[in-house]
C-alpha cells in the first residue's frame, strides 16, 4: 500500500467500468483522484463512497473548456496534478459500408481528440510539478485491426502513436507518456456493445491463450504501476494485458 502517496491522478471516464477501478486502486494506494465523467450521479456516488481522497468533476472530454475547467477544479481541490489517465472512449461496431461519417467523427472525436485535448490540458501542471506520468488507454485494436470496428481501431492506433509523439517531446520535462492496450475487458459497455445485446463474456474470453475474459481491475493493477515511481524509466512504450490475444495470428 502507498505506491501512490503524493500522487494526484486526474482519471477520465471513472464514473464505472476501467476508470471506476483505476480510481478504487488509485485511492487505496494513496493518491488523491479527481473522478472525471459525463456520468454525474455514479461519478459523484463513487467519489463519496472514496471519502476525501476523490471528488468528482464533469468533464466531456471532447470539449476544451471542460478540460480546462476540470485542471483548475484538481489544483484548486489538491494543489497540483501529476497522474492523467485519459480512460474515457466508446465503443462502436458496424461495418465500414454501414458507417456514417456522423458516427465514425463521433469515436474519433471522444477517443482520439479527447486523449489530444487532455494531454495538452495537463502539460502545464505537471510541468510546475517537476514531472508526471500520462497513461493513455488504447487497445489491443491499436496494435492490431479487427472488422467492424474500422472507427475505434483507427482512433486507437491514433493513441498509440500520439503517446509516443508525445513522450518524445515531453520527456525534457520529465513528463512519462505510455499507452496501455487492454484486451476484452469484463465491464458494460463491451457487454452491451453490440446494439444493447448482452454478450457472453465466458464465450469471448475462451478465444484467448488465458481462456477468460480480463477484469477492470487487471488492467488498473497496471495503472497503478505507471503512475508510480516504479517504472520511472518507461516512456513512449505499449503496455498490454490482453490474456494472450495478441500474441497469435488466429487462422484457427
């Protein structure tokens, strides 16, 4: 316990799923997190039920005002900011003929833009921190493309090149920027990704070399370890906890 002391963590889409977690191990290990979403009520009960190391904080990450908004909200609360995890994305499946440009703009526009915006937002704070670390949360379907998800695969092989970009142009600063690539990740909105029908999990995970499916808190168990000191020399770097999925071709 503790890894996180000191730290203050600014973590985008918390209200459930991946960031909810990231935000429960954040707390746990020390930190003091701002609890960022769209999704005000589960935000604000997850940010009370942390006590004083949360407070909750709107924020579309889309929109630039809300990122500015929401720096100031963290120094004004902790007086500084050093961890951003930008989390927030969504998830859409259609085929490439099907796909309008409306939507495709849309996952473009919450996963990529979202995850340039709130880097740019967070360079001065941590600047005048000394330092920090910026864990964007790509995905398997950065390192590798998968049909139906033309729009979210090119919105997250765009983070996994911005963070690099980004690492270094930042590195001077000691400001770290890393990418981590979940696999299928056991939380609602991919079980609900497919026009609102539930998925089975145990199914999907049993394609993989671990034959499950990962849970939120895996994939915040890494968080944890980039937003501390323990990997103070890792930057520009893909980190990836897809139960093997990655780790074959698939013809079979």
């Amino acid at each position: 316990m503790g890894r996180l002391s000191g730290k203050i963590a600014l973590i985008t889409g918390a209200a459930r799923g991946q960031g909810a977690a990231a935000a429960r191990r954040f707390a746990e290990e020390g930190a003091k997190v701002v609890v960022a979403d769209i999704l005000d009520e589960q935000g604000k009960e997850l940010a009370a039920q942390l006590g004083d190391a949360a407070v909750y904080q709107h924020l579309d990450v889309a929109s630039e005002g809300d990122w500015t908004t929401a720096v100031e909200r963290t120094l004004a609360e902790f007086g500084g900011l050093n961890v951003l995890v930008n989390n927030a994305g969504i998830l859409h499946i259609k085929s490439i003929v099907d796909t309008t440009v409306a939507e495709y703009e849309r996952v473009i526009k919450v996963n990529q833009v979202g995850t340039f915006l709130g880097m740019r937002a967070v360079i001065p704070a941590m600047t005048d921190a000394g330092g920090g670390s910026i864990i964007n949360v790509s995905s398997v379907e950065g390192l590798g493309g998968m049909a139906f998800l033309t729009a979210y695969t090119a919105s997250k092989f765009a983070i996994r090149g911005m963070s690099k970009a980004a690492a270094m142009e930042l590195g001077h600063l000691d400001i770290r920027v890393n990418s981590i690539h979940p696999g299928v990740i056991d939380t609602q909105m991919v079980r609900q990704a497919v026009d609102g029908v539930e998925v089975d999990m145990s199914r999907v995970g049993k394609r993989v070399a671990l034959r499950r499916c990962g849970q939120p808190e895996e994939i915040a168990n890494l968080q944890v370890f980039l937003a501390s000191d323990e990997s103070s020399y890792s930057t520009g770097a893909e980190f990836v906890a897809d139960g093997g999925a990655t780790a074959t071709h698939s013809l079979l």
